[in-house]
C-alpha cells in the first residue's frame, strides 16, 4: 500500500515536471516571413493554448505528448504532433491558403467565444482592400467606420467612437501616436493600405497597456518587408498612383519602402492656363496635392535579438496665386461736361493663399527575446505634426496678409514586457514616458501701405509637458469556463508647475456558457492630458491640439459594457453590446468664441464641461466562405453639458453632440466567384447629424425637415422664422445613407498578379447633406434653409499589378 501511494506521489511530481517545458517561437508567412499578429497556437490534447502577440511571439506550457495546430484566417492550418523533454523552440510557417478547411473554421469560433476581450475587432487587410470606396483609394479608416459604435461624416476618414469627439481616439502606426490622420481636407487616410500588415481597433475596455485617450484605439502596424524574395506591387487610379517593394538586402536584413502621391493638381494644369488666357491674368494657378512616404527596415541579429527602424512622412498642400494689372478710367465730376477731364489709374492686385499640413513619425524598436517565458520590446518614438495657413491680398503697394501655424512634437520612450509564467496567465507590463511640445498657434495680420505696421492677433507661447505611464495586466484562466484581463495603469502628466496623477483600474472577462455562447462585462476608467480644441465653424487641420495646463483639467471617462457572443455553425459570430460612458472637464470653445477671436490665449476662450454616451451594438459577421461580410447596427445618444457659472453653453443644459446618431446601420458583403471575380457591395444609413440654427419656431431635436425642389448639390430644405439662436445642436439634418459596389478582375500572369477595380460610389445618388446653411430666396425675399452635397454618384477605375 505504502508502495502504490509513493508511486502515485512520484507520477504526481513527474506529471508537473513535465507540465513545466515550455513550447515558444514565432508564427509566419511561409511566402513572405511577415510575422503574424494574433493567430492563434494551442495543443489539442490539453486544448490550451494562446494568441501570438504584437510581433508575433508565442509562449505556452506543454505535457510531455503534444499536438500542436496553429492558424490564422486566410491560412492553411498548421499541425504536428511530437514528443517533449525539456523546453522547445518552434518557429511554425503558415501558407495562405483560398480554400477554407474545418480546423481553421473551428480555431476562428475559439478565437471569437473565449477571448476576454471586448469591444475589439482585427479586420483582415485582404477584406478592406475589396470594398468600393471612393475615387477607388482603399482606406482602412473608412472601412472601420463601417462597423458598429464607429461613424464618420460624408466620405471623411475622422471617427467618432460610442460618443467621443475625434481627439478621444488613440491612433498609433507601429507604436507612435498619429495626430492628423487626414488627407484631402479628411476625405482620405494617411495610411497607404498597400503597406499595412494588421489593424486592430478596440472601443471597449482598453487593456491596461494603453492610455491617453478615452473612445478607442486603433492599432496599426506596418508589414514589415519579405525575407526571401524581392516583391512589389504599383498601382495607378483616377487621382493617385502607388508602389511598394520589399525584400531581403542579405540574409538578416530587410526592408519595404512604399509612397503615394495624387496627381490631380498635374491633371488640372490645362484648365487653369485656360483661365489665365481666358480672363487676362497675369498668372492664375491654384493645385491640390498630397503624398506619403512609409519606410522600414529590420535586423535580424540572432534568435533573441531583432531592431526595426520604421519612419513615415506625408504632406497635404494647398496653394493658390492670382495676378493680375490694367489700367481703369477715372472721369472728374467737376469738369465741364462737354470736356470732361480724364485720368487713366494703373493698377496690379496679386493674392496669394497657401494652406499645409504634414506629418512624420518614426520608431527605432529592439525585441529582445530574454528567456523562453520573456519577451522584451523596447521603442523609442518620434511624432510631429504642423500646420501652415498663408494669405496675401495685395492692391498697388498696399498689402494685408494673415499668416496662422501650428505644430505639435512628441518624443518618447516605453519598454513592453510579454511573461508567460504558464498556460493560464499572459502577462504584459511595461513603463513609458513621452515629452510634449504644443505650439497651439501663432496668428499674425500685417498691413503695409506707407507706414509699415502689424498687428499679432494671436501669439500663444509654446508649452513643454511631461507624460508618464506604467501598467500591469494579466490575461488569466480563472476556471475552465472563466477568463478575464485584469489590469492597473498609472498615468502622470507634468505641465508647467501642475502635476495630475491618477490609477486607472480596467478589467474585462469571459464566461463560457456553451460551446457556442459566451457572456462578456468589461469596466475601465481613462484620463486623457491633450486635448483637439475643435472650431465649429471651420473643418480640420485648423483645429488645435493643446495640452492640460493649471487651468485646464484633464478629460476622465469611466465606461462600463456588457455583452455577449454567439456562434451558428461556426461560421457565423453575432455580437451584442451594450455600454454606458460618462465623461468629464470635456474641453469646448466658449459661446461666441474660435481660434480667431480677440483673445490672445487660447485658455481664456474655452470652458469644460460632461458629456455622457450610451447605446447597443449589434454586429453578425461571416469571415469564412466565399461569401463573407457584416451587418452592423447601433442605437445610441450622446450629450454634453457645460453648465459652468459665467461660461454656459446652450444655457448650461443637456445638448445633443454634434456627431449624436441615434441609429446606424451598414451592411457589408463581398462574394468571391471565382479566383479571377469578386464582387463586394456596402449599404450605410444613419440619422442625420445635429447642427444650430437660429429660429423662433423650429421642429424637435429627433424631427427631420422636410425636403423639396432637389437641385444639383443644394436643395431648400425648410422655411421658419429666423429670429435669434436658441440651445446649441437644435436641428438634425436629413438622414444620411448610399449604396456603393466594387468588382475586381484578376488574372495572374508569369511574372505576377494584375487586378482592374471598378467601384460606383453613391450608385443611386442620393444627395447627403454635409453641411446647411440659411439664404435669401431671390424671388420671395424670404430667408431659406439651403442644404450642400458633396458627392453624388462617382465611378472610379484602377489598375494594380503584383509582382
């Protein structure tokens, strides 16, 4: 007896021995070696596992008989099965794959079900590059702007997240925040989608090794170069061209260079020299252009050591320049009439207007792969973005000109830890620190006629800050149908003599309830220290980004989701979440206020207030098959409130937010008939924004004006008696929805790949509405609601080879 009970002790203490080999390495592209974010690594005898993280690093606990199966959506699933004796390094190859296997149907359903994540999507780059979008550019803003709890204004790539303003969301490229992330005045993203390997979006609960912000975070991160061939792709569409090549320069070093320009300014040039001629300029140019430039290259030293250099610069530019001269007749009053005196003026005007913005970022990144259990990624980042706003208006030698700049440059540091103590924990902690420069603007009026003279009507000194984080989070199997991620952040903000500290508690968890369904809460409190100081009355870049100051507090939020997933067949997850967020010391421009009022300083003309969002999310996804897609729909409200004494907006009452929709809809299907056509198609709907107008009679805030007599791009669309302004956002405009749809023609050739896309943008040309205003009617003298459309129905064609 004592025999079989000494004998069972032994088999007990050998068992957990062998439970203590670890199995660790990478995931890949078997054709190109990019690391692959998030697929997912489990042995089917013990069915445990985990998701390789942001470099594609795995780390998990094994017995000694193992069969371990790794896959990712669009890849061929990977199994073997093999014996352990002592820890195990395995770098594990997937090859894409068109055809859809079962395992590979079952590790999306695990991926989906078990996750203690919430609120976060990862949409496949292979995905958005099929959807029509206009002008045919794909753009992977607009394609989140397609999911639920995410909206966006007509064809813009600016997001507004469960009721947050466009500043509230954390958008980072390989790690460095993105402060404009517009072109094209935000009809496009600066974000090149040939040059983008995954994106992850997370609206929830963020885990705690994020902060800053309080809406989302958008996580984009750049392929990183092929590391057995030379490859490359150029495509040319109705206003830009772009190319992208990559490859292996020896066996441990690689690169990708990709760049992007539009050419619409080059197409126009025939046109304005028609108006040059046409009208008796001396010049008459005016163009648009903006271009990107992503750049990468890595460094393969060994098993445990890897640096990347990552760099991206693009520019936006507007620029106009009129001249012209003659001479004008004066006649003299006083002169008799039968010989009147004449007298011949020579005149010139010239006026200029040049508008720029432009952004660089760059990251020097080392992994540093300490020991099979600890992972270390260590970056330093540069971030700066700047805008330029020049006019010049000059008659004679009498000059005006207005000259406006603003700039924002951060400079950081953060080291990122990834522990694997066992299967059932995954932890992450790191450190961090980031140095603000805000230059919030310098606005400067000239006059010159015989006495020069100026005037410096906005001088806002640059102000320097500190930034601070530290966190901790543990992604832990509390029971078998228990999982959760439960973190602590810590965040410092050093601004002037104030210092703001706060603890940011965050947790989000998963109870399995069945094979198919499980149940999701998450909780999470953020502080936000920069602030978007956004001017109503004039659209981006002009608006500002400017820092928490002794007068200024930091925005907080605390959110809190619940929320649950289903799975039918495995092929089909729908999601159902509900949140409620509360926010505070919102930052706004007073009543009557903007960036060129009298006011000098930028603190004296803004107030803080609340704002507070609620609203469910419904979401059914099919990402398996030839036929794949979502619906999404959201019902949500969103209020702000600023209420302090002196400084009231809309009478210090509850108001609608600008961007507050109470219902949104999309739908989103692509279907593949084969190898050489796909087809893809979007439908979207949303209740019309709220905007202000003055008027004694008006309809309530949920009541939509009646339209009539449609023109080409404005329409009279309501007639009330314009009086004087009542509470902010007291009107919504019509609804807002289209139909776009987009083929690809593909067909392979010897040395590559070569796709026509052709797309129709708005196919039944409904007129949205993207900005109202009031005029007088000519006939009846009266005052009319006149609203403007951008876009009515837009073909577009391109052509892209792959080699």
């Amino acid at each position: 007896m004592k025999n079989s009970i000494l004998l069972a002790m032994l088999l007990c203490v050998a068992n957990i021995f062998a439970q203590n080999h670890s199995i660790n390495g990478y995931v890949y592209d078997a054709l190109t070696g990019e690391k692959l974010i998030g697929a997912n690594v489990y042995d089917l005898n013990s069915l445990k596992g985990c998701a390789t993280n942001n470099y594609g690093f795995f780390s998990m606990k094994s017995i000694k008989n193992i069969t371990l199966k790794a896959s990712f959506i669009g890849y061929k699933t990977y199994t073997n099965h093999f014996s352990i004796t002592n820890d195990t390094i395995i770098n594990i190859a997937l090859y894409p794959s068109s055809a859809i296997d079962e395992v590979l149907v079952k590790a999306n359903q695990v991926n989906n079900l078990r996750s203690s994540e919430m609120g976060t999507l990862q949409i496949p780059m292979k995905s958005a590059d099929k959807l029509p979008v206009i002008f045919g550019e794909a753009d992977i803003l607009k394609t989140l702007q397609l999911l639920p709890g995410i909206q966006g204004s007509e064809a813009m790539s600016g997001m507004y997240v469960r009721g947050g303003g466009p500043d509230q969301n954390l958008i980072i490229l390989d790690g460095v925040p993105v402060y404009n992330a517009n072109h094209l005045f935000g009809f496009f993203s600066v974000f090149n989608s040939d040059a983008i390997q995954s994106v992850k979006v997370t609206k929830g609960a963020f885990p705690a090794r994020y902060g800053g912000r309080l809406s989302s975070v958008i996580d984009i991160r750049m392929k990183e170069g092929n590391n057995h061939n030379i490859k490359g792709s150029a495509s040319v569409g109705l206003i830009s061209s772009k190319f992208l090549i990559n490859g292996p320069i020896n066996n441990n070093l690689f690169f990708i260079i990709s760049a992007r320009r539009t050419y619409a300014d080059l197409l126009a040039a025939p046109y304005f020299n028609y108006i040059e001629k046409s009208e008796n300029y001396d010049k008459y140019k005016t163009g648009y252009y903006f271009y990107d430039l992503n750049t990468k290259v890595n460094y393969k030293f060994n098993d445990k050591h890897r640096i990347y250099l990552s760099l991206y610069s693009g520019k936006d530019k507007y620029n106009k320049v009129e001249k012209k001269h003659g001479q004008e007749v004066i006649y003299d009053e006083n002169a008799v009439p039968e010989w009147p005196h004449l007298d011949t003026l020579r005149w010139k005007t010239e006026d200029k207007t040049q508008l720029w913005w432009k952004n660089t970022t760059s990251a020097l990144r080392w992994n540093f792969l300490i020991n099979n259990k600890l992972f270390l990624n260590t970056t330093a980042t540069f971030s700066y973005y700047q805008m330029q706003n020049y006019d010049l208006s000059a008659y004679n030698i009498n000059n005006n000109s207005l000259k406006y700049n603003s700039s924002i440059q951060d400079i950081g540091i953060k080291s990122d830890f990834d522990y694997y103590p066992s299967t059932n924990h995954s932890i992450k902690f790191g450190i961090s620190e980031t140095y603000h420069t805000f230059n919030p603007g310098t606005n400067t009026q000239t006059f010159t006629n015989t006495n020069d003279s100026e005037n410096n009507i906005l001088n806002n000194s640059k102000q320097y800050s500190h930034e601070f984080a530290a966190y901790f989070e543990d992604d832990i199997n509390l029971l078998k149908i228990l999982k959760a991620n439960i973190g602590l952040r810590w965040c410092g903000f050093k601004s002037g003599d104030k210092f703001y500290n706060s603890f940011e508690p965050r947790i989000s968890s998963r109870l399995l309830l069945t094979n198919q369904c499980s149940f999701k809460f998450a909780y999470a409190q953020m502080h936000q220290y920069v602030n978007l100081l956004t001017n109503s009355n004039i659209g981006l870049p002009f608006d500002l980004w400017v820092p928490a100051t002794d007068a200024i507090k930091p925005q907080k939020s605390h959110q809190v989701s619940i929320g649950s997933v289903y799975s039918i067949n495995s092929q089909i997850d729908i999601s159902l979440e509900t949140f409620y967020k509360e926010m505070t010391n919102l930052i706004e421009y007073k009543e009557g206020a903007s960036f060129l009022s009298k006011e000098k300083d930028w603190q004296t003309k803004v107030t803080q207030g609340n704002g507070f969002a609620y609203g469910i999310e419904l979401l059914l996804m099919k990402q398996i098959g030839k036929t794949t897609g979502w619906i999404g729909y959201t019902w949500s409200k969103s209020e702000r409130q600023f209420n302090t004494k002196g400084e009231e907006i809309s009478f210090g009452q509850r108001f609608p937010y600008k961007y507050d929709r109470r219902h949104d809809i999309s739908i989103v299907v692509s279907h593949k008939f084969s190898k050489k056509i796909d087809i893809s198609g979007t439908w979207v709907y949303g209740t019309g924004n709220a905007t202000t107008l003055a008027y004694t009679a008006y309809p309530s805030i949920d009541q939509e004006p009646h339209s009539s007599n449609w023109k080409n791009d404005v329409n009279e669309i309501y007639t009330p008696n314009i009086e004087y302004i009542t509470k902010r956002n007291n009107y919504r405009m019509p609804s807002y929805h289209r139909l776009d749809a987009s083929i690809n023609f593909r067909k392979d050739k010897k040395w590559g790949k070569q796709i026509w896309n052709v797309s129709i943008y708005n196919i039944y040309n409904r007129q949205n509405p993207f900005m109202i205003e009031w005029d007088t009617n000519p006939v009846t003298n009266k005052k009319r609601l006149m609203q403007y459309s951008i876009f009515q129905i837009t073909p577009s064609i391109s052509y892209k080879i792959i080699f």
